[in-house]
C-alpha cells in the first residue's frame, strides 16, 4: 500500500491486520515517523521517489503482488486509508479467507463506507490502540456515498474497489489510475463471494486533519491535474472550507458490526463489543434492552483490573466479566466449558483484537485435570448450565482442570482476581486451587452462590474455608432478588459495607442467589 504522512493510520492498519503474514508499504517521502512506526512493527517499507504520481502508484498495485503469489492464498492491494471489514467477524479476516479458499473464491470488490470523525473521535482511536483494541470500535459516522465523490458528481460508489484476490488465480491485475476498476486477466475460473466485505474508508478523520491533509495533498499532486488525475484536490482554502462543512453535515450514523452489540460495563469506560448469543437466551435480552449485566460485579472487577493485574474468570460464559477486566488494562485467562458459549466468547476476543491480551480455554474447571463431565444445556439461559442440575435438555461431555494443575505464574502481576460462576461447582473448584490459595498476589476472589444448587451450609462452609485462607474481608456485590441482574452502567467501586458470618447466615436465609466478594491483604 502506498504511504504519505500517515503515522496514525500506520498504527491502525498495523492493529487491523495484525494476523497478516506481510504487510508492505511504499513510501512515498513521508517526513512524519510513519516508515519508522511500521518498521518497528515487522513490517516491510520500500522508499520510492518523492513526487507522488497516480500512474507510479498504479504501476506498484499492478506489480508489486506478483512476487508474493507462490506462497500467499490472498492479496489485498489497497491505499493506507482502506481496510478491509467483515461484519459479522470483524477483525478475524483470517477466518472469512479461510472460508473463501474452501469455497475456491479466487476475488472480490468491496462495498465501501466513508468513515466520517471529529477531531476528538479520532483521538479516541488513539486511546484504543493504546489499550490494545481494535480501532473500528470508534467508527460510528458516516456514509455509503462519499461526500467528494457526489460533490463532482463522480459515480456515487467509485470506492467499491477490486481489492482483494487470490494471486494464484490472475495473471495480471490491470488496475486502472485510482484502482476504480481493473481488466484482470484470470488464470483460473473467476469466482466472487455472494457478499462482499466492506471497506471502510477511513478519509475525514477529524476536521483540522481534513483541511491540513487536503491542502498537503493539493501541493503534492499538482503536477498533474492537467492528466485529470487528483483534480478533486484542485480547490482553493475557502473551497476546502466549504467541502468539510458539506462533508461532515452528511454524515450518518453506521453500524458496521452483525451478531454484535456494543457494549458499556462501567461508567467511564470505553465500549467494547459482545458477541450475542440466540435472542431466546435470558441475559442477551438484556443486553439488547441497552441494559448492563450485573452492574455491581462489573464495577468491582473494573476496580480491581489494571495493567499490572490478572484476571482469572472461572465459568466465562459469553465473557462479559472477562472482557470488562481486558478493557481495564488487565491480561486475563477464562474458561468456559459450554460450547455455544465458548464460540460466541472467542468470537467476542477476536472482534475487540484481545486474543494477545486473553488466553482462553473450553474447560471446565474442578478438583481434577484430564477428567470428563457432563455438562446439562439451560436452554433459557445458557450462562446457567450446569455440571449439578439436569434441565432435561441437550447435554454435552466437557474436559475437566483445576486451577493448581494450569501451574499459573503470577510474578508478573502486582494482584490476581479469581471470578467464579460454575452453578453449584463451587467447592470442587476451591478444592482444585488449594496451592493457588496460598499465593499471596491473589489478593481477591468473587464467588456467586445459588440456593437452588447449594444449601446455605454449603455456602457458609466455603464462606468458612476461605476465612481460613486470610478472606477476612466479605462484601456483597449483588444480592438477587432484591437486586435486579442488570441495570445502569455505575462507576468503578468495591462496596463500602462488609459482613460477617451471622451477617450472611441471615442473607442466605432471605436470599436466592448471592455474588460475594471475599478480599485480603
């Protein structure tokens, strides 16, 4: 992809396709640290001469993908401001490629969506990559008609570019000036996919960054606005003025994600992406009412969870403790053992660009390593599938661990939460973590209790052996059902109010189900 003083736009497309085998850049005389940002990144810079030219930058798209075709099953020929989006598996391209080479698909064009952004949402993109995120999340402007292209009355989707194609399929691209079109020359029989992905345009990213990049850009290519080349870019600074005004009073709202929502745990926080589950199950209704789920636990992980923390979620579900935790900063391990649900959490990690930032296992998680269990489906709600209660529904045969047996080092971490979530499985797993218990950089343990699944001397005597351990402090997160499981967003916190035994006796006896948090120095 050709480059020009785009160093921000490096760092997104270096997250974008950070799964690619190569990635090669050709600058253009970039005086910003552009080259340097993706050289750090292992990827490849080949400098060109300086004048930007439309018919040397087509003469690259044309041949530069040829060398690469013996070992590579797709290319994507593209300009540094495209990427290539998969809606319902955003940002695991690998996977659609996958499908595609399985199904013999040798190209594609694209459908493109101008992104459309104030200066202070793309400083927001900033924030994401330094989390670790995948930047698309703050793409929610825009327009499937380019402002520019209407404004010249060019064909309102002259960006639904020929992008992406199988190099050992075509001979020869044929591009023409601006990659609109080409006259490929294919080796094989050609065959598009039935849906093609999109490409979001990411070209009005903030409106002093449109007026300095367009006044840039008219310098540079000057010389040939008399081949009609670029003469978008032939306008005064009044006229640049006047086309951000008509560019950002077009902009609409856009949602480029299927199967997902985006979702806020705690106040202040950045959104992240959920991966939903079917409509039927109980806590996805809730999640697409707009509602958070179990407000009080998530406000209590945020405020547990930072760059220097581990987060360990036992019974993950779909991962919206996880992913909250992940969001704060904190690596994190979670297991999940139900399969529908295990997809639908890994999907989650990919799609919000976490799978460096959080192992996770389909496992569930007991007293002992390498067993077989079976685990009965809630068809109502999949997060409360149990290994103890038998919903006379689908069952499924799961591998067992333990948390002693995974052999977790912790020297890297300045704390550790442990969440746990395993419908009447609680005691099995404390069993399984008699040696973790004894670190001392586990210094918190969040527990939910279920009266349909334990009796409440269960409860008290887990309350009891993990007194033993040094949890002296306990404090409730929730307490169901005089609090509701989903609600507003709240702010980061841990409760102020702690119990005792007799405290929780007395809870027990007035409660169903009970989220705990047990603390320690």
């Amino acid at each position: 992809m050709p480059l020009y003083n785009d160093e921000m736009l490096v760092k997104v497309v270096l997250k974008h396709y950070q799964s690619a085998i190569r990635i090669i850049f050709f600058d253009m005389g970039s005086t910003d640290d552009g080259p340097k940002i993706a050289i750090s990144g292992n990827r490849e810079v080949i400098f060109v001469e300086n004048k930007f030219d439309d018919l040397i930058n087509i003469k690259i798209k044309n041949e530069a993908w040829k060398d690469l075709a013996s070992n590579n099953d797709y290319v994507i020929v593209q300009d540094t401001d495209e990427l290539i989006f998969f809606p319902d598996s955003p940002n695991d391209i690998i996977s659609k490629l996958y499908d595609w080479k399985c199904n013999s698909i040798s190209h594609s064009r694209v459908t493109s969506y101008a992104v459309i952004m104030e200066d202070e949402e793309w400083l927001q993109v900033n924030t994401r990559l330094m989390c670790n995120q995948h930047p698309t999340l703050s793409f929610t402007n825009g327009t499937r008609d380019d402002p520019i292209c209407l404004e010249m009355n060019f064909p309102p989707n002259m960006y639904d570019k020929p992008m992406i194609f199988n190099p050992n399929a075509i001979r020869n691209t044929n591009f023409f000036p601006g990659q609109h079109d080409w006259a490929p020359e294919f080796i094989k029989t050609p065959k598009s996919p039935s849906v093609r992905p999109l490409m979001l345009h990411c070209r009005y990213l903030g409106r002093n960054r449109e007026k300095l990049r367009t006044q840039q850009t008219r310098e540079r290519i000057k010389h040939q606005f008399h081949l009609g080349f670029g003469v978008q870019y032939n306008i005064t600074d009044d006229q640049i003025d006047d086309r951000i005004n008509y560019i950002y009073n077009s902009k609409k709202n856009i949602n480029i994600f299927s199967g997902f929502i985006k979702y806020v745990s705690h106040q202040g926080a950045n959104n992240f992406l959920l991966a939903l589950n079917k409509e039927s199950d109980f806590i996805t209704k809730n999640l697409i009412a707009g509602k958070t789920w179990e407000p009080t636990v998530s406000s209590a992980i945020a405020s547990l969870s930072n760059k220097n923390s581990l987060f360990i979620d036992i019974g993950a579900n779909i991962g919206i403790h996880a992913l909250t935790a992940a969001n704060c900063g904190s690596n994190v391990i979670a297991f999940e053992p139900h399969p529908a649900n295990f997809k639908i959490l890994k999907k989650a990690i990919i799609a919000n660009g976490w799978d460096s930032l959080i192992d996770y296992y389909q496992l569930a998680v007991s007293d002992k390593e390498g067993s077989t269990m079976t685990l009965f489906d809630d068809p109502n709600n999949m997060g409360g599938s149990s290994l103890h209660r038998n919903f006379n529904r689908d069952t499924f045969f799961v591998l067992t661990t333990s948390i002693d047996a995974q052999k977790l080092n912790f020297s890297n971490y300045e704390n550790v939460t442990i969440k746990i979530d395993v419908e009447g499985h609680e005691k099995n797993v404390l069993m399984g973590m008699q040696t973790t218990l004894n670190y001392s950089k586990l210094k918190a343990i969040i527990i939910e209790f279920n009266k349909l699944l334990l009796t409440t001397q269960d409860l008290l005597a887990i309350y009891s052996y993990l007194f033993a351990y040094g949890f002296h402090d306990c404090r409730v997160l929730l307490n169901h059902p005089k609090d509701s499981w989903s609600g507003d967003a709240l702010p980061a916190h841990i409760p102020a109010f702690k119990i005792n035994q007799d405290e929780l006796s007395d809870l027990l006896n007035a409660s169903e189900v009970l989220e705990l948090l047990f603390l320690r120095d």
